[in-house]
C-alpha cells in the first residue's frame, strides 16, 4: 500500500506518466502515488491496472515510474494528498496486477525492493 502524495486535474489532451503514454480525452483528476518499479511494482503495468483508493476500486493511468504511478481519481473525488492506495492486498489481488502486468504474483513479490515495508494479517 502506499498514498496519494499529488492531485491534479487535467484538461482533454494532456499527457501523464513518461513519454506522454496515456492522453486526458475529458477534464481528469489524476493521483500521483508513492510507489514504483524501484519499489518493486511492474514498471510495464498497463493502464488500466487496478488499484483501490480510499477503498475505491480504479486504474492506474500512464506509464511507471521509477518512485511513482499516476491514478484516475474520477471514481474518487474525496481523494486528496494523504489518502491511502492499496496496490495489491486484501481487495485488490497481487494476482489481478500480475495478470494485468502480463506476469505472475510470484514475480511480483519477490521483486518488492528492501525499502517497502511487509504488513502481513
């Protein structure tokens, strides 16, 4: 899991993540979350990927950076800098992300880098 660490709203045409990889075709709010591949998430997780903000269930947007991915918050417009995202856990499967990502859960968890912190339940 991770947080919402920016909130921006995108007019139709502007680009998000690197390279411009997914174009705003409507007004957008996009969240930027704490999290990337140097943290051990598929740099080559789609859009469209899904994630859970503030118990929310959506998509990432764009391509993946190093330290962060971007989110539509178009289904979460009480989403602001702090709330939380879960990335794979209780409601969204590490499984569903992998399968997005073309890969298996495995892979994914043996990639977390040392600097993520495990909460087991």
């Amino acid at each position: 899991s991770s947080e919402i660490i920016g909130v921006q709203t995108l007019s139709a045409g502007e680009k998000v993540g690197y390279g411009g990889g997914y174009s705003v075709t409507q007004e957008q709010r996009i969240g930027i979350v704490a999290a990337g591949y140097a943290d051990g998430y598929p740099r080559h997780a789609p859009t469209g990927t899904p994630v859970l903000v503030d118990g929310i269930r959506t998509r990432t947007v764009g391509t993946v950076s190093m330290d962060m991915l971007a989110v539509d918050l178009t289904p979460c417009p009480q989403a602001g800098i702090g709330t939380p995202v879960e990335l794979w856990g209780k409601e969204i499967k590490v499984d569903d992300v992998a399968s997005a990502a073309g890969t298996l859960g495995y892979e994914l968890l043996c990639a977390v880098a040392p600097r993520v912190p495990f909460v087991t339940t």
